[in-house]
C-alpha cells in the first residue's frame, strides 16, 4: 500500500515537472513569436521609408549640389537593408537610415529652394508620416522585444531558452538627433 502511495506521489511530482516545462516551453515560443511578428509590423514600414529614399535622393539632386558621400552612405543603407536577412541586421541599418535621413532634412533647412519645391515638401510629408508610423510600431516592437528579454532571463525560463539557443534581442533605437529638439526654423 505504501509502495503505490509512493509511486501515486512520483507521478504527481513527474506530472507537475513536466507541466512547468511545457508552459515555460510554450510561453518562451510565444515571446519569440510575439517579437518576429511585431518586427514583421515594422518591416513593413521601414520597406516603405526605403523605397522613399529614391525619390527623395533625386529631388534633392535636382534642388542643389548635395554632399555626394552621404547620399551615396544612404543608398548603401538601403540597399542593405532591403539585402539584409536578419532582424537584427535590418535593425542596425534602419537606424543609420534614420540617422542620414535626419541629415539631409537637417541641411535642407539650411537651403530656401529646396524647402519651397513642392516635391520635397511632399516627400518630406510622406517620410515623416512613415516615421509617426514607424515610431508607433517601433515602440511595440520594443516592448515585445523586453518581455521576451525578461522571459529568456527570469529562472527556470533561462534554463529552457538556452537549451532552445534563444537569445537576447536588440531594441530598436532612437538616435541622439531625434532626441535633440531644435525648435522650429523658417
């Protein structure tokens, strides 16, 4: 009687065991899935922000002798980005991207005839609605991306995810130039 009573109570435990594993293992695949499908959001973003930068390249072209590195920097950029096979990596390159793109809105500024061409003014409307946008699924992602940081952390979880191979994951970050405010030029 003692013996079932004993095998009743090691099933229990081996049953509760394997219950905790498969939540933690379930819960650390949702986290992961979670971040893919909030980067697939903004990807999809930052493919149209891409695809602006032609266009926007040649009004700026056509408006003034622009500094021929930091375009040829941000064509670079996009090509790599569209290139790149990794969030990760789409991640850095968005960055930079956003980095140039500040540059060149920075140095129209300083350039009366480009502010007034309408097809600059109406590009710089579209990039900037891309980037309201891009703000707003950014901050998803960046919070999809903690939990998930948090969840491959927290213990037992972090005995699971690495035998999963599961990572850290890389924010997306905001830039010191889009955190400087220069008040408004005219």
């Amino acid at each position: 009687m003692i013996q079932i009573f004993a095998y009743v109570i090691l099933g229990l435990v081996v049953l509760g065991l394997l219950n905790v594993i498969v939540s933690t293992y379930n819960r650390l695949v949702m986290l992961k899935n979670n971040v893919e499908k909030s980067f697939v959001n903004i990807d999809v973003l930052l493919k149209q922000r891409a695809d602006e930068i032609p266009n926007l390249i040649k009004v700026v072209k056509e408006s003034m002798r622009f500094e021929e590195s930091m375009l040829t920097k941000l064509t670079e950029l996009r090509t790599n980005f569209l290139n790149a096979n990794s969030a990760e990596k789409k991640v850095e390159l968005s960055n930079q991207m956003q980095e140039q793109l500040k540059s060149i809105f920075t140095i129209a500024e300083n350039y009366p005839d480009i502010k007034t061409n309408q097809n600059f003014q109406l590009l710089q409307g579209r990039v900037s609605q891309i980037e309201d946008a891009i703000a707003d699924r950014r901050e998803f992602y960046n919070e999809s991306v903690t939990m998930y940081n948090i969840g491959i952390a927290e213990f037992p979880n972090l005995i699971l995810a690495k035998m999963m191979l599961y990572g850290k994951k890389q924010l997306l970050q905001i830039s010191e130039q889009e955190k400087k405010y220069d008040g408004i030029a005219f």
